[in-house]
C-alpha cells in the first residue's frame, strides 16, 4: 500500500508544501478556492493524515473520552446505549476524533477518572449511564474537561437530553384514549431519566382525572426481565389489578409477557402493556409492542457534536441542553378495554 503525503498533494495542485498543510488543518490564511483544489485532491489520491505528526503539530490528541457504566454490567452489549455509543463514534469520526473508554485503571495501578483523561490527554468527556453522585464522576464535571452528559444535567455543562417527560405523557394519553384508567407503571431505579418518566406519568394522570395509586407503581431494574416479571405479578395479585402495565423499557417487557402468559391472561384482550426505547425486541415480540421509541443514534451524534464544539470553542461553550423527542409507536400490545368503551 502506497502511503500518501502532503508533498504528494502538493506536486498535484502545483501548490508548496505548506499552503497544503494550512489547508489540511483549517488554517483561515487559504483561499476557499485553493482549500477545496487541496481537499479534493487530497481525497482523490486517498491521502490519510498522519494522527501522530497531526497531534504532534497541533499539540492535540483529538482524543474524546466516553465514560459508560450500567447498573447491570451489560456493556457495549446494551440493547439501547449500544447504538448510543454508536452515534457518537460515528460522528467523532467523521469529526477526526478518536474515543477512548475511561476507567478507574491504569496498568495494574487504581487513578481517578480525571487522573485518567489527564493521562492519556483526553480532551473531552461524554459521560452515559454512570452514577452521577460517584465523587469521581463528580471531580470530572467539575473539572477542566469539557464535558458533555447524556440524560443527566451537571452544573455549568452541556447535556442531551431524551424527552423522557413529555414522551411518558404522550404514551400515558394514548393509553387513556382507548378507555383505559387504571393505568399501572413499572418504573427503573432512581436516576434523572426515571424521575423525569414519573412525573410525565403522575402529572398526566392527574391531568385525566385519573387516580395516582401507590400499589400501581413499582420499581423494577432497566433492561431486566426477571425483575419485571416479580413486579408484574405483584400487580395481577391485586384485587382491583390495572388494565394497562406500562414498562421500564423493551428488554423488562419479556418478563412481563411471561407473568401475564403465566396467569392465563392474554395480551391485549385482557390486560395490556407498552414499553419504552424502541429497541429491536419491540418488532420481534408478539404481539408486537406499544413504545416510545428514543432515537438513540441522533442523541449519540448531538451529544459528540455538542462536545467537540465545546472542545474547539472553550471561551463560549454550549450549556443549553439539546432535548431530543421520543416517537409513540403504536403496536398491538395496547387494546381498548372493551367494557368501558360505551362511557369512554
């Protein structure tokens, strides 16, 4: 394989080595007209910069940090932050970035996390699914990394944010317009995107004129169906149970199909259920589910965009949080409550 240089590029366009490499690296001493002759034959030669001699040059890494860590350990394998981290991948890329997974480690000695972005010259952080109140993750928003959260607000820094609350209440409605209330929800463990779904939930109940009741609403983990299914049964002990299950999220939404198949009920013609994030498991469970489906790979590259703008704009960074809306997919697995339909 041919390794292709700036001299190269420079011999092509007739130009001197050095307007190349200005336009290469976006100095604003070049033409629009000469750096678009330069960019183009750049690419027609297939010309790869150099990322060492560019960090070299610059006195940069373009190195984005990522700081990812669920409650249930699933990694890189998570139904919905996969394709998350996907985006952001993605849109670093095509940024020319790298991104790196930040931890507690160093070799076989224990650092900080700031200790780590230190170390290996990170020059921004995404920070998803971790414990906002960890005094490390704590230290690393506070610090002077930029830093950009997903689904969780730190002081003085830029977020993206699902539209959990007005989504919820979006489902909560649809739910209520097919003559459902007694509407019970599953909720995941405490965290800002599960205290934004309540409240969506509570206040749209409210709002119906539809009874908030204690024993309706149960925790449960996110992304876990043996949780959901101990806390779905919970429900169709009750003496006046719900007609309508609202779940965690796609993945818990098995083991509430599994606790209703288990009673002898059937979905949607006696009891029904919807779920939450619209991952692959909603078009292949039958019958297919009722969901919010977040676009995980948009919110992924807002928040990579957000945080390499604020990398190369330190003096006036972005804080106001990029909010992405939820889509209401409608499925088989919400029906109509048949007995009310004449007073709904």
């Amino acid at each position: 394989m041919i390794m292709i240089t700036i001299r190269d590029i420079s011999r092509k366009c007739g130009l001197s080595v050095s307007t190349v490499s200005k336009a290469l690296n976006g100095y604003s001493d070049v033409s629009e007209k000469t750096r678009n002759l330069i960019i183009e034959t750049a690419r027609e030669l297939g010309y790869i910069p150099n990322a060492h001699a560019r960090a070299l040059k610059t006195n940069r890494t373009y190195n984005i940090g990522i700081l990812f860590v669920d409650d249930q350990n699933n990694g890189l394998t998570h139904q919905f932050f996969s394709h998350v981290l996907n985006g952001i991948k993605s849109e670093a890329e095509n940024n020319g970035y790298n991104i790196t997974f930040i931890n507690r480690r160093w070799g076989a000695q224990t650092i900080t996390l700031l200790q780590n972005c230190k170390f290996r010259r990170i020059e921004g952080v995404c920070i998803a699914c971790v414990e906002p109140d960890d005094p490390e993750v704590q230290q690393l928003a506070a610090s002077d990394v930029p830093v950009v959260s997903i689904d969780h607000i730190f002081k003085d820094r830029g977020c993206v944010l699902s539209d959990n609350r007005n989504d919820m209440a979006e489902l909560v409605r649809y739910v209520h317009s097919m003559c459902h209330k007694k509407i019970a929800y599953i909720h995941g463990t405490d965290s800002y995107v599960t205290r934004q779904r309540i409240k969506g939930y509570v206040e749209t109940m409210k709002e119906l004129g539809l009874e908030v009741r204690g024993e309706y609403m149960l925790g449960s983990l996110y992304t876990n169906p043996l949780t959901t299914r101990i806390a779905t049964e919970k429900l169709l002990q009750l003496e006046d149970r719900p007609t309508c299950i609202l779940l965690p999220d796609d993945v818990s939404a098995y083991g509430a199909v599994e606790a209703i198949r288990e009673a002898g009920l059937r979905i949607p013609y006696d009891i029904s259920i919807a779920g939450y994030d619209g991952v692959l498991f909603d078009r292949l469970m039958s019958p297919r589910l009722t969901t919010v489906r977040q676009d995980a790979d948009r919110i992924g590259r807002e928040a990579a965009k957000l945080l390499i703008y604020n990398i190369e704009n330190a003096s006036q960074p972005r804080m106001e949080p990029v909010v992405i809306k939820g889509e209401l997919v409608i499925a088989e697995s919400v029906g109509p409550v048949l007995k009310q339909l004449v007073s709904c």
